[in-house]
C-alpha cells in the first residue's frame, strides 16, 4: 500500500505537469540530515481505534485466495463453520490503517516526498489468534531510521491491542528512494531482519492463480488507492496495468504456508518476514516454495507465468503442535456451561437408550467466550446409551452448534428462544438443523435441567 502511496502522489505531478514529471531532479526524497533523525526516532503516532466484523475478515479471506473450492478454507470464509477463524495475516489490515491516515508525513525532523516511498519489507507477530470479531487499539511508533545510501529506510513499529491484551505486532519497512548517503546508521538491532532461503530444492510447492478480480477484491479491505483497479492511473505511474497488492500476495503466501504445514490451525501461527521484490498482475498465477526447517518455515513466491521472485527471503515461524496440545486439558475451565454438560452426561447414564432411539444424531458444541471458541463439547445421541464428552466429534458432527457460554446458559434456563438466539446471530448452526428441535425437546423432558 506505500508504493501505492507513491504512485498516487507520481501521477498527480505528471497530470500537473502535463505528462512531464515536474520534480527537480537533485531533489532530495526527505530534507532531514542525520542530526534530525533524532527528533523523528520514537515519534509516536496518534492512537488509532478501529473496530471490525465477521464481514470484514471474511472479505479479507476471499481477497487473499481462500476459496469454497478448497474444503478447509470454510472456516476462513463462513462464519457458521465449527472453527470459523480470523486469517493471521488480517493483523496487518488492522496494522496499516495506522499509517495509512496520514502519520507519515508529520514525523518531524523528516520532509518526506511521498512520491518516493516504496513498501520494502514486513513483519508480524501474533501474541494470540485474532478474535473473529472485535474493536482494537494500533498504538505506533518510529522504531528507527537507517540511511542505506541509495534511500533511507523508516522502520514504523504497530501494537495493536484488544483493551490492554497486545494482540499482535507489526514491522513496516519503508524505503524512501533517493533519500540517503548523510552518513546515518545502515544497520539496527530494532529491525526484523529478512533471512536467505536454504540451497537445496523446496520441500513444497503451492501454486494459486489470481483472479483478474482479485485487485479490486482485496481493495475492499481498506486500500482504495486506484493504482489497483483504474488502467489510466496505473499507466500514469509507469505501470502497463493496474497491480497487485503487495499484500495481497503475502496473504496469499502466508495461506499457502499454514494449510501445507499447520493444517490450517492458526493458532500455530506466530510470525511471518517478507521482502518484497516485484509487483504483480492479477490473473497471474502465484507459487509458493517452501523449505521446513524445524519451527521456521522459509518461503519464496514466483509469478508461475514469468519465473519472476515477488517475495524474498521470507519465512514463517510456526508454534509447535506439542505446545497446542499441552493447553488443550485446561479447556472448558470456568465456563458456566461445562457444569450443564456434565450434567447431561450424568443424567444420560439411566436414560441414554431411550434417547438415542428418538434422536439418533451426534451434536458438537463450541462455546465461545470474547469471540474466541473457549471449549468444544459432543453429545452423541447416535450409539448405545449415548455420551458427553469433552472435545470435537470423534466422528462427523450431524449438527454443530456455535454460541456464547453466557447465551448457551440462557437457552438452557428457557431465558432464550434457540430459533430467536439463530436468527439474531447470537447462535449459529450447520448440519440437519431440524435435529437441534428434537435435542431441546429432550433435553427439556429428559435433562429437567
């Protein structure tokens, strides 16, 4: 979005100067000399809240390639699904906003021609997975200024926190052409570094192709610049057509990597560094190579069509799937509702054939607590006397039911209408729903709860 930043800011001097880009040639890109610098590191941008929807990260989800065409891509794009998920790489949508109201340009110490800025690189960490739904907090900073010669480097630092719980964090690099050679610091031990891919063949490889509509797909998520989507503008920034989003194509290497190595469990998912390298059209294909080395999954992604690397020296840290399962036991601790199932599996234990003669269906439970699934529960209502345990469905789910522990108890306290509860929102089903009419209707003779 910052190299769109700048053609935006190209175009209009060319329409200004009639074709002719109108900028003195010896101009500097920033008037800042390296005693200024100190003024600009550890500015701090104004606070920027924001809140957002299912809507919006399922829009973001389609605008990075998630398709129907791919099974467990589900959970990225509806919101009925058992284990509906926010993508991790939705963390810079929320990140960039920050930046993109207009804080670049009132650093102070640095006269920055935003014709000149190019988005080089970009980091984000993930402290816990993003609520599927919420209102955050970017909180961001001037972390660094180096001086690489050719341009200065900015390294804008993003924290973005749901009340005071930080929630991920964001590196931008931007570059800022012509800028450099007064002498500053090349190097920082504030920036993310980017690191080389291994010398040997990739263990994976993942290919998309992007639609001719996936530009104005993935503009909806926030970046509206029409470098992206109008031909004329995209010819007046030296562009044959309108480009992908450099960070639509993180996106779409960042899914690659989660669905080949972490089943598409985004609570594996820690960190992500790119590099980016070259743009892309839409309607190109996208292929993802990748190498595992222990945790860290290196990655580079090619235009299928031309060979051409547009992302670099990039890598995705995942979390050991040993240290998921270590927190699974504490599931369910403190919730109202887990109190309500072990009661029902008590109460099955004399009841339980009866039961399963008049249901004969397995229902499988989320109950959510802060947007966020807290617990997982199965009544099995298909086989012998029936059952409650903790967890997904050993099998397939006939029904799954997704709803609050707050609500779930309403529902169970005949304080909320279930049909009611589903066309609200406040409780959502897939599967034979009709059978969830049967399960109330026993667990209200049967359960007397």
């Amino acid at each position: 979005f910052l190299e769109s930043i700048g053609s935006i800011v190209e175009a209009l001097n060319k329409i200004n100067s009639g074709g002719e880009v109108s900028a003195n040639p010896t101009s500097r890109a920033t008037s800042a000399t390296t005693s200024e610098f100190a003024g600009a590191i550890g500015h701090k941008f104004p606070p920027l809240y924001s809140s957002y929807a299912e809507l919006d990260t399922i829009m973001y989800a389609l605008g990075v390639g998630a398709s129907i065409k791919e099974p467990k891509d589900m959970k990225f794009i509806y919101e009925g699904s058992s284990d509906f998920s926010c993508l991790p790489t939705f963390g810079v949508i929320l990140a960039q906003k920050s930046i993109m109201n207009g804080g670049l340009a009132e650093i102070p110490g640095l006269s920055i021609n935003l014709a000149k800025i190019l988005h080089g690189e970009q980091y984000l960490e993930l402290y816990k997975p993003i609520p599927r739904a919420g209102k955050l907090r970017c909180e961001t900073m001037v972390a660094d200024i180096l001086d690489k010669g050719s341009g200065l480097v900015i390294l804008v630092d993003v924290y973005t926190y749901s009340g005071e719980e930080l929630i991920c964090y964001n590196q931008f690099s931007i570059f800022v052409v012509g800028s450099g050679g007064s002498g500053g610091k090349r190097t920082s031990d504030k920036a993310k570094a980017a690191v080389a891919i291994p010398n040997r063949p990739p263990d994976a490889v993942l290919t998309d192709t992007t639609s001719l509509n996936q530009a104005a797909l993935y503009r909806l998520s926030g970046d509206w610049n029409p470098l992206h989507i109008d031909p004329n503008f995209a010819s007046l920034a030296g562009f044959d057509k309108p480009i992908l989003h450099g960070l639509c194509t993180f996106g779409f290497s960042a899914r690659h990597v989660l669905q080949q190595f972490a089943d598409n469990d985004v609570s594996r998912f820690k960190a992500i560094k790119v590099r980016f390298a070259k743009p892309v059209y839409p309607g190109q294909t996208l292929q993802t190579e990748m190498w595992k080395e222990g945790n860290r999954i290196h990655f580079q992604t090619k235009v299928q069509e031309t060979g051409g690397i547009v992302i670099s020296n990039a890598y995705v840290d995942l979390v050991p799937a040993s240290a998921i399962s270590a927190k699974t036991p504490s599931e369910g601790a403190g919730l109202q509702s887990t109190l309500v199932f072990e009661e029902i599996g008590r109460r099955l234990q004399g009841i339980g054939q009866e039961v399963v003669k008049k249901v004969h269906a397995v229902f499988e439970w989320h109950i959510t607590k802060g947007e966020n699934t807290a617990a997982k529960w199965t009544i099995d209502l298909k086989t012998g006397s029936g059952k409650v345990y903790q967890g997904p469905a050993k099998g397939s789910a006939d029904v799954t039911i997704t709803l609050s522990d707050e609500d779930f108890m309403e529902v169970v306290l005949g304080k909320l209408d279930p049909q009611k509860a589903v066309f609200s929102g406040r409780l959502k089903a897939r599967g034979n729903i009709l059978l969830s009419q049967k399960l109330q209707m026993i667990l209200k003779d049967y359960a007397k709860l």
